[in-house]
RNA sequence: GCGGGCGUAGCUCAAUGGCAGAGCGUCAGCUUUCCAAGCUGAAUGUUGGGGGUUCGAGUCCCCCCGCCCGCUCCA
C-alpha cells in the first residue's frame, strides 16, 4: 500500500487479525482487558520474525559503520523488575506519581499540590489567577495579572488565596495559570501513575513495592559497568535488548499502536560526546533503510525531527530526537511513531552514578581519558512493527476469492510457502508430504491435502503465504510442480529438484 | 478522564416485548485435475456481564465491561 489514501479500515484488518489467527483480545472470554492483545499462532510467527530478523541484522550481523568497519552491539537481556531507585533516578518516579496539573498552551506540568490560587475577594465571576507555592516571583505576577485584569492596585487584603486542587470544573476554566496569560489553560488535576506496581515478598508494604519497567532501556544502563568489564568492548559500542515494557496508558487506543503491554526493541550506542552527532546521523539513517528492507515503502515511512518543546525530559540538549514513523490508516494522511532514535546525552549514567554513588565512566587507554559516554538511543516498537507490518501488506483485491490478501515480504511472512496436492489421491499426497517434509527443514511450510485448490489457495491469501507449490497428475511423470504467486496469482512450472533453490532464491 | 456510537454463532448481519435464525466460514464424508465449485451431513450461542420492569426481555430501564469515533493523554 503506497496510495496515501487508504483504501480499507482499520476494522477489517482487525476482524482480519481475528479471523485468521494473527491477534486476538486478551482475556476475550472475560469480556477483555483494556490495552491487552494476545498474539495468535501467525502474529506470533510474525512477530517473532521481525524480531529475529532485528537481532540479526543488529547485534549478530550488525552494520558497517560510517568509517566502513563493522560496529560492535553486544546482547542483553535485563530483568523487567528492578530495584525502585531506578526509576527514581531515571526520572519515572516523582514527576509522575503525583497529580499533575498541565497547561495546554505553554506545555508546562506542576504538581497540583504545589499550586495556589488568587482571586479578588467576593467575586465569584472573575478570573483567578495561579501561583507556584512558595516561589515569590510567581505570586507576584500573578497578582500583577489580576491587578491588570481589574485595572486598580491590589492590597493583600483583598486576596483571597486556596489551593488549586480545591477549584471547582467551572473556577478551573476561569483560571490563568503561572505561566500564561489567557484564560482555561490548565487540565483538572490528574494521577500520572503510568508505572505498573506491584510488591515482592509476601507482605505488601511500601519498602516492598516494586514497578514493572516502562522501557527497557534502564536494564542497559544499570549493566553498562558489566558488560564494559566483561566483554572487553571500547566506546563507540552499543548494547542491544528486546523485551516486555509496561505503562499504564490513560487511554489504549488503535489496536496495538498504543497498549498497556508492549515489547521494545532497543540499542544504547554509546560514544564520546565529540562523535554524538554523526552517530546520531548514522542510526536516523540506518534505522531507516532497515525498515524500508523489510517490506515498509518508501511513501509510507517518514523520518521526523522532534520540535523543541516535544522533547523528552532526557533529550533537553544535544541532537534532539528524530521519529520513524509509519503511516497507519488510522492516522492517514498523518504519520504514528515505530520508531525514536534519540540523543540522550549522558543523563541516564550520570543520573545512575548520583543515585548509586557507583562510578559508571569510561576510560580510555588510547587517549587516557575518562568520560561518561553519551548515548544514541534507536529505540523501536516491536508489537508497532508487527502492526505496521500488518497494515503494509493489507491488500484490498475485489477480483479474488478472499476479496483482498496479505502482502508480507517473503522473509517475515508467517507462512513462507505452501505445498499442495491438486486433488487428494493418485499418489499426490505421497509427493506433497515428501517436498512439505523436506522445505520445513529451512522454512515455515504448511500443507494442506483437504478441499478445492481455490479455497486453499484463498486462505493462503489472507495468510500471506507468498508461494504455494501444487503437486498434479503429471508431477510423478516430469516431476515437476506449479508454483502460485500470491501477489500476481500466476502460475509457472518449475522442476520438484528446484524448488527449494527456488526459495532460497526468493527468502 | 470527558462526550458520542456500538455489542446476537468464527465473520457479516436478521429476529413487532412472544420458539434465537440466515449467508459465509469451520469440520466430516462424497466429489473435485489449478483459484472460496457441487452434494450430504455436523459442530458452533449464558444475545458482552450483572441487576430491574414484565405472565414473558436479544428487544424496555439501571450499573459494569469491551470496541470504535472525537477531545484529553502519550514521560
């Protein structure tokens, strides 16, 4: 799908999903689980290729790098719960455990209860104007607002002063926040607990609480000092991960786009500072190019600098960060996230050293220095790759049986390859179960002897099987079969010996 | 979190407050020599869940859950 109108709904690439055994909702017999998907036995196939083919192409084969030798990414599996202080350090706790109270013009975020509010005493109709506790500067413009907005001086006695969690919906919308002029800028007040918790040990208290990881990123970081003493690796290196993260999304939303439980697939580069910006080039671009290798087209991926105010709180400085983004239908003509490659900077091992009081630098042998690196983090959804791949190969044909089919790149379709008998007697069976038997061997082969070869055929389309082999009477004689295209539906005859060159060939 | 819409078999949908059905798909048998063909048969339902009104509820009312859309959110 190239067209940048979409041509089918997001509900029938679901009931797709449904229908064939690609995903399915969690808990479904329950009634569901809001933000929950389970992976079905070809989405898992799917899935799992994609991630294979990620560790391949990026820790096991990885890229050259831009001076033309080969990079160093080395493989890591960290546990989804750790110990609280890290995402204290990282920054997850604290700012977001407490109600928070947004302003949707300047983007700024305050703890509710550490904003008051002042307006003029007795009047109930007129604005009221917030203020940061304790912070001086930001009382007095907010009394100088309200002097302004009455146009006459002000004396204290003529305040009257309360808590902004104490305002009403209706006082809220009347409400000018500590940082802006205009009026209803402020969201109600709201519990930002997007970390799961959960408690070790059998009795729950709060020294035991304990949080799942809302990325899996801070697993590198904390095992940065191992993995530097163990594997003998020099900066510029980067340390891969693919696992499970969790975050309590106020609103899941289009099918697994955005979902409480996800899986991330992500590489920390780290390097000196000095070199931050062109490997930070060198990561949009090759992120890019691999997933354009795995089937994305061009016209459907789009590489996007973050604004300055979007920034994450770890990517205040340094190269900024550049989204892949994919479009899906449901943001057609608009573009949603697959993948960020970010500067972090040093913030993450600096941070980690403060809070552990464990030195996390580097040194240097060849230039005798000492450093903490900084990262370049390229840091892809995986279940929003599966997704994208998904939305990619969904393909409306009218003209067919299936009446559309799934245009999966030959390497990551679940189904590689099909091998029928035309009809279920006169030996062919016999044949088709010995090429089966043999191609499973290298690839995911099914087969399937019972019903018209159209109906088989036409399941193989809403699998996105690219290739069906179909055993006939003559195959014993010239031993020979014919080889289904999915994408075009044409036939061609090649020889039983070739078929698995064939594949090779084509995979 | 707010507002709107929706929820009946795997899918698409019927059923005036009165026996829960059809088509497709799935499965079995026969048939079938290249695109969901045909014949015969079978399985599949707590009508999303719970409560209420009623002689009687898929249908009316209330609560909850889930999905979709628009806001909000997305560090």
């Amino acid at each position: 799908m190239s067209d940048t109108t979409q041509t089918y709904s997001m509900d029938e690439l679901v009931s797709l999903c449904k229908r064939r055994g690609f995903i399915f909702p969690a808990s479904e017999i329950y009634g569901g689980i809001n933000g929950f998907w389970d992976y079905g036995p070809l989405g898992t196939a799917l899935k799992n290729n994609l991630r294979d083919r990620w560790w391949q192409d990026m820790v096991k084969r990885p890229p050259i790098g831009p001076d033309g030798n080969e990079i160093s990414i080395v493989g890591l599996d960290s546990s989804i719960i750790q110990n609280s202080k890290v995402w204290e350090a990282s920054g997850h706790v604290g700012g977001f455990n407490d109600p928070m109270v947004d302003c949707r013009e300047t983007k700024s975020r305050y703890r509710a209860d550490h904003v008051c509010c002042i307006g003029l005493k007795g009047d109930a109709t007129g604005q009221i104007y917030a203020f940061i506790e304790g912070d001086d500067d930001s009382l007095e413009s907010a009394k100088k607002k309200l002097s302004k907005y009455i146009k006459r001086d002000i004396s204290d006695d003529d305040l009257d002063t309360c808590a902004l969690t104490s305002l009403s919906t209706d006082e809220l919308a009347i409400t000018v926040g500590p940082d802006t002029k205009s009026v209803g800028t402020l969201t109600e007040p709201r519990q930002f607990n997007l970390m799961f918790e959960t408690s070790t040990g059998a009795v729950k208290s709060d020294d035991s609480k304990v949080y799942l990881r809302p990325e899996t990123a801070q697993g590198i970081f904390l095992n940065f000092g191992n993995v530097v003493d163990t594997m003998r690796v020099k900066v510029p290196f980067g340390i891969a991960q693919i696992g499970k993260a969790f975050r309590n999304e106020v609103t899941p939303r289009n099918f697994i786009f955005r979902s409480r439980e996800f899986e991330q697939m992500e590489i920390e580069w780290f390097c000196h500072a000095d070199e931050a910006e062109h490997w930070f080039e060198f990561w949009c671009e090759t992120r890019s190019k691999w997933w354009q290798s795995i089937g994305l087209t061009t016209d459907n991926i789009l590489m996007r600098k973050h604004d300055s105010d979007e920034l994450a709180h770890y990517a205040k400085e340094g190269c900024g960060t550049f989204d892949i983004e994919y479009r899906f239908p449901f943001t057609s003509p608009n573009f949603g996230e697959l993948e960020g490659v970010a500067h972090r900077g040093n913030y993450d091992l600096t941070r980690h050293q403060e809070f552990s009081k464990k030195k996390l630098g580097y040194f240097d042998q060849a230039k005798n220095e000492r450093y903490i690196p900084h990262v370049i983090e390229p840091s892809a959804g995986l279940s929003r790759g599966t997704l994208a791949l998904l939305c990619e190969a969904y393909t409306p044909d009218p003209e067919r049986a299936s009446k559309m089919y799934m245009a999966f790149h030959p390497s990551i379709a679940p189904i590689q390859a099909a091998v029928f008998p035309l009809v279920g007697k006169d030996g062919m069976p016999e044949i088709a179960h010995k090429l089966w038997s043999e191609l499973r061997e290298r690839w995911d082969v099914v087969t399937d002897v019972k019903q018209s070869i159209g109906k088989r055929y036409a399941r193989m389309d809403e699998a996105g099987c690219p290739f069906c082999f179909t055993i006939d009477g003559d195959t014993a004689s010239d031993q020979a079969v014919t080889v289904r295209h999915r994408d075009t539906q044409q036939q061609e005859r090649i020889a039983l010996d070739q078929v698995s060159a064939f594949m090779a060939e084509r995979i």
